[in-house]
C-alpha cells in the first residue's frame, strides 16, 4: 500500500537537499533568497530629521529600482524594508533590532542622526551585519574600527581636517576658531585643535559660543581685535547666525569656514537675513552637485517620478551615494553571497567613483571611514548655490 | 570703544532678561508660584509675531500689539484650563502643572511652526548697519529693543502705582486675606496675574525677534536667565527683576569681551551666587515699603 505520509516526508527531504545543492549559502543566510535580497534600512520617516533619514531613503530606493530594472544583482533583486528611528537612540536600537531579528534582513543601509545610530552601533556590530551608514558624522560609528561598519558619510574629523586645510589653501595666516563645546562641538573642535597641532600652527583666537546663543558681540570683537583673517565656524546654524550678524554689523569679514552642521547655505542666509553677511561664508556639503546640475537629470527624474510629492533635494543624493557604494558591495561579493563577503567586498573597495560625492570611495580593513572628500559649497548673496572645490583628506 | 559696544550689547539682552524676569515676578508675587512655562510662553509669542509679521503681512507695530494680546489671551486661557483645576491641591501639583503646560506649548509650537524649516528668522525692524558716534557704534536694532523695553517696564510701573487694578494686585499680593475682606476677588486677581505676566512675555518675545531666531526650543535658555535675573533682583521685587536683569546682560557681556566667551554663560551665575551668600533674599528684597 502507498504511504503517503512517508511520500511527503521523502518530498520535503528533497527539497530541502535539491536547495542546498543549489547554493549552501540560502540556507543559512537571513534576507538572501535564490531571487531577491533584503536589505534593512533605519532613519527618521517623521520630525525634523526626516531629510536625512526618509529623504536619504527614498534616494537609495531608486539606486535599487534601478538595478532591479537591469535584472538585479546575479539574478537577486533588492528589496527595502524601512524603519523609522525617529532621530531616537531608544527608537534606533528598536528600529535596527527589529530588522535585523524579526524581519532577517541580510545587510542594513542607513543612519542620519549621530546619536540614534551611535545607540544602535553595539546591536549592528554583535550581529556581524554589514552595515552602511548613510549620513551619520560621528567618528564614534566607525571608529573604532568594527569589522562590519561602514561609512559613506564625511565624518566629524574628516570635516575638521578639511576645515583648516581649505583654510590654508584660501592663505589664512590668521586663522581663529569660534565653537560650540556641547557633544557634538566637542566632536569636531578636539579633531580640529589636534590638526591644528599636527600643522604646527595655533590659532590666533579660539571662541566659545552657546547653541542658545543671542549675541555675538564679544566673540565679534575679540576676534576683531586679534586680527584673525579666517574663521573656522564650529558652531549649528542658529549661532552662526547670530555670530555672522554680528561680524556683518561690527564690520568684521574675514573667511568664514563652516562644516556640514551648516549644509544649506541658501536656508542659512535666509536666517542670518543681513544682507551682505554670508558673503564670504563657505560650507562642507557631501555631495558634489547642487540638486538643479544637469549631471543628476538621471537621479531627479528617478525621484521625482516614484515620489510625486519629491523634488530632488541633496539628501536624496546622500542615499543614493551610499546605495551605490553598498550595491557595488555586493556585486563584488559574487554569486555565492555571505554576509562575509559582503564585508569582505565592502573592505576592499578602493578608488571606487560614485556619481554625487566628491571623490572615489576608498576602504581598507583598518580604516572604514570610506569617504574622505569634503565638498566646498557657497552662495553669494542672492545668487544660486555653488560647489567651489573639493578637499582630499588624507 | 570695546566698552561701549559691550555695554550696549549688554543693555539689550539685559534688558530682554528684564522682561522675562518681570513676567516671573508679577505672576510669583500674586499667586506664590513660580510659573515655569514662562520661558515657553515667550517662545509661543515669538512664534505667534512671526505669523502676524511675516505670514500674514501686518506691520511692526500692529504685530506687537496683536501678539501681546494674543499673550494677555494665552496667559487668561492658560490659568482657567490648566491651574484653576489645581488651585486648592498643594503648591507641587501647581508648579507641575507649570512644568506641563512648558511641554503642551513646546509641542503646540512644533505641530503649528515645525517642519518649515529649522529656525525662523524675523526680519529686522530698521536697517542692520551700525550708527558711529564719535568713539561710540550704535545698532538701531538693539536700540529699538532696548527702548522698548523701558517703555513697557515704565509702563508697567505705572500700571502697579496709578492704576486701580494694579493697586488690587499688589494689595493681594501683599496680603490676601485683607484683600478678600475689603472686596478684592482674588481669584480673578490671581488669573489677571497669569494673563500679565504672559502678556509681559510676549512682548519681551516681539522684542527679542528681530536678534535672534525662532525655534521652538529657545525659551528654556530665556527662561534661565530671567529666573537667574529674578532671583539676583529678589523674587518678590519688580524693580529687582529689571535691575536684575540688566545686571545679568551687562555682566556676561563684559565678562565676554574683557576675560573669555568661555565664561560668558557661568559669570551671571557666580555672581548670582555671590550675592545671594551675602543677601539671601535678593538685591531689592528690602523694597517692601507699603503704600497706605
């Protein structure tokens, strides 16, 4: 007589020894299926930090849609599961736990507030996930160097460094530094001083400003009165603002050197809103093109097409770099994809050209901080945004 | 020169600290609490100008006036939903509900203003170049805000002294018990208090505006400095919180420009505890002749 149950059990066994014939790899790897990748991405879908976290997002979802379109990567096609962080440490641990345990995604993209990600970075790293970090400028998020950390963001050191070295190039010789030291002042000020040691220079004044600040006056005359020719601003957009009125109406107009805390310059003037006072203000942008050049037509079309509510904006930009960087991650990996390999890939990318940053990516096993290529934005007044150079930062 | 361009810059945040201060004490010395949303109803008004002002259009003037009506209003809505229901528990639950009605109004200011972009900025009032006199520089903008200032503090020293209704405020805050037994209603004095100091508020908000930028964070640093000023002038004291005040403004300025901004923040603090060793009650504390 035929047993049927003995039929279903032969069956099952089958299959399951014909799909690791297939690849030994699917069955063991969360996310991976003979025809499509999961990949987790985190950030902020709602507040203010919404630019980089859904923004960022929706820029490496048409990078995907794009592959996807061309048949996917080795015949996979590449899926992305969003959750919102909320810029919250508490919400970014939720956030990358959920992906990573419950919704077994095999690789995470993501990351826009330094603080929910720095929150999130023990979970990542004991998982051995590899992970790219969209927009997060903390040094603490790949250094120390955690084998499955990547970085496509400019970090706070990088920008420091590059600070003073466009500084000198622009002949400071002068130079004096105004800053917040708060967390994330602090971040970028010690980086700087140590660059400033390194150079062998001291600067020539060294201010403190409050993020609540209201008024600049004192800083604005010492400064002024040290003769400083350049200043290198570490400070958000509100006491920059105040400080720039106040250089403005105190007929101080050295070279005002700014970092990405700072990454709209036509926002900014609008809230500094002293005609005149941004002139000669100049900022660390990530990518290398404004949203209008016709060198991203391809991405704005892409954005604007699958969000109708979108228009390009630069953080779309900074999704689709750091899309493009994991993407080529996983090309690398081949056929026969691991989480180790992809690490491994992700490692090795060297001289790698992406289409918005300002340089080709560059990896290596100790140092994971792949993008060292800041931007230099400005915009004169009542003109359009302009990208003026790039700085290498070795 | 440095010492003119500090003072100035001194007398202006002083006198904004002033404003907030004066809110703080108006409400303190008729009700015994310390209104710990007065730093957000500040922020709220800034907002509120912004609106009349840059969305809609309306000038200076009529913005400031609409705003510290708005303000009288928030304070008046304020004291009915939120402390009147508390008024007979004791006085943590009422300064509780202070510390609440800070969050309600921080969140209002996200849900109606957020998302438009990180800071709002308030166009100046008058033109943003400097005026030199002799060896001195000075700012129209700070002057505005600075004038503005006195006037509304004379204003309000007018209100206590010749006004009927100030004289109720003070003859309740002095002593409630008289005060109900020669007629006063007192609760309706207690809600004045709490529309006033908002409305003092506010108009330290519309002031302020123009020098800084609005985001719905920024009134816990004002909040700061006017309870800073209050306590330095003596709690109970409307001439001690605007002395108070412009003691707070010109001593970090000067300590900015003369030692570090590095201690710009801490010097009105240390100062603050200075005084407050050798005088405990504040600087005005004695201020308590009565009018008979």
């Amino acid at each position: 007589m035929f047993d049927r149950k003995l039929a279903a059990k032969l069956l099952a066994t089958g299959a399951l020894l014909c799909l690791g014939g297939i690849s030994p790899s699917l069955a063991q790897q969360p996310g991976l299926t003979a025809d499509t990748i999961k990949i987790g991405t985190f950030g902020a879908l709602t507040g203010p930090g919404y630019l980089y976290g859904k923004i960022a997002m929706n820029g490496i979802e048409v990078v995907f849609d794009e592959i996807n379109a061309a048949g996917g990567i080795n015949g996979r096609k590449l899926v992305l599961i969003r959750e919102d962080d909320r810029c919250d440490p508490a919400s970014a641990i939720a956030a990358t736990q959920k992906l990573i345990h419950q919704d077994q995604v095999f690789a995470l993209i993501g990351g826009g507030c330094s603080n929910a990600t720095l929150a999130a970075r023990d979970n990542i790293e004991q998982a051995k996930i590899p992970f790219v970090n969209v927009a997060s400028v903390a040094d603490g998020v790949s250094t120390p160097t955690a084998p499955n950390i990547f970085t496509a963001a400019l970090t706070a050191s990088i920008e420091s460094q590059a600070q003073l070295t466009y500084a000198l190039e622009q002949g400071g010789k002068k130079i004096a530094v105004v800053s917040m030291r708060d967390a994330w002042g602090r971040s970028r000020y010690t980086p700087l001083m140590e660059e400033f040691k390194k150079k062998g220079i001291t600067p020539i004044a060294d201010e403190e400003m409050t993020p609540d600040a209201n008024d600049a006056t004192a800083q604005v005359l010492r400064l002024k009165a040290a003769g400083a020719d350049t200043v290198i601003i570490v400070l958000f957009p509100k006491p920059a603002a105040i400080f720039l009125r106040d250089a403005q109406k105190l007929a101080f107009k050295p070279l005002l050197v700014g970092q990405s805390g700072i990454a709209d310059p036509a926002a900014f003037e609008e809230q500094v809103g002293v005609q005149g006072a941004t002139a000669r203000f100049v900022t660390i942008s990530m990518v290398k093109h404004v949203p209008d050049d016709v060198e991203v037509d391809k991405w704005r079309k892409l954005v604007e097409a699958k969000f109708p509510g979108d228009r390009l904006s630069v953080f779309n930009l900074f999704g689709v770099g750091s899309a493009q960087f994991l993407t080529e991650g996983i090309k690398r990996a081949g056929p026969d994809l691991t989480r180790e390999k992809l690490i491994a890939a992700l490692a090795g990318i060297k001289d790698f050209k992406i289409d918005v940053y300002g340089g080709p990516i560059s990896c290596s096993e100790t140092d994971h901080r792949c993008n060292k290529y800041p931007v230099w934005i400005s915009k004169a007044p009542g003109g359009p945004v302009k990208v003026i150079g790039v700085t290498k930062v070795e | 020169m440095l010492l003119s361009y500090l003072l100035l810059s001194g007398v202006t945040t002083g006198a904004l600290y002033a404003l907030v201060a004066l809110g703080l004490v108006v409400v303190n010395k008729a009700t015994g609490i310390l209104n710990f949303s007065q730093g957000e109803l500040f922020m709220f008004s800034g907002f509120i100008a912004w609106s009349l002002h840059v969305q809609l259009g309306l000038g200076y003037l009529p913005s400031f006036l609409g705003t510290v009506l708005a303000g009288f209003a928030l304070g008046l809505t304020i004291d009915r939903v939120a402390f009147r229901p508390v008024k007979s528990s004791d006085v943590i639950a009422i300064v509780l509900a202070t510390v609440g009605i800070s969050f309600v109004l921080k969140g209002a200011a996200r849900i109606i203003w957020g998302g438009k972009s990180d800071y709002l900025s308030f166009p100046p009032i008058t033109s943003p170049d400097p005026i030199v006199v002799g060896p001195v520089l000075i700012i129209p903008q700070q002057i505005v805000a600075f004038l503005g200032a006195v006037a509304i503090m004379l204003g309000f020293a007018a209100f206590f002294r010749y006004s009927r209704l100030g004289k109720m405020m003070q003859a309740t805050a002095d002593n409630k018990k008289a005060a109900t037994l020669v007629g006063i209603r007192t609760d309706r004095i207690y809600t004045l208090a709490f529309g006033t100091g908002a409305a003092v508020a506010a108009a330290a908000a519309v002031l302020a505006a123009p020098l800084t930028l609005l985001y719905p964070d920024m009134g816990f640093s004002f909040f700061i400095k006017g309870f800073a000023a209050a306590v330095l002038g003596g709690l109970a004291s409307l001439p001690g919180a605007v002395l108070g005040g412009f003691l707070v403004g010109i001593v970090e300025a000067l300590a900015g420009g003369y030692i570090h901004s590095s201690v710009m923040e801490v010097s009105a603090f240390i100062m603050i505890m200075i005084v407050l060793i050798v005088r405990p009650t504040g600087l005005l504390s004695f201020y308590q002749a009565r009018r008979v």
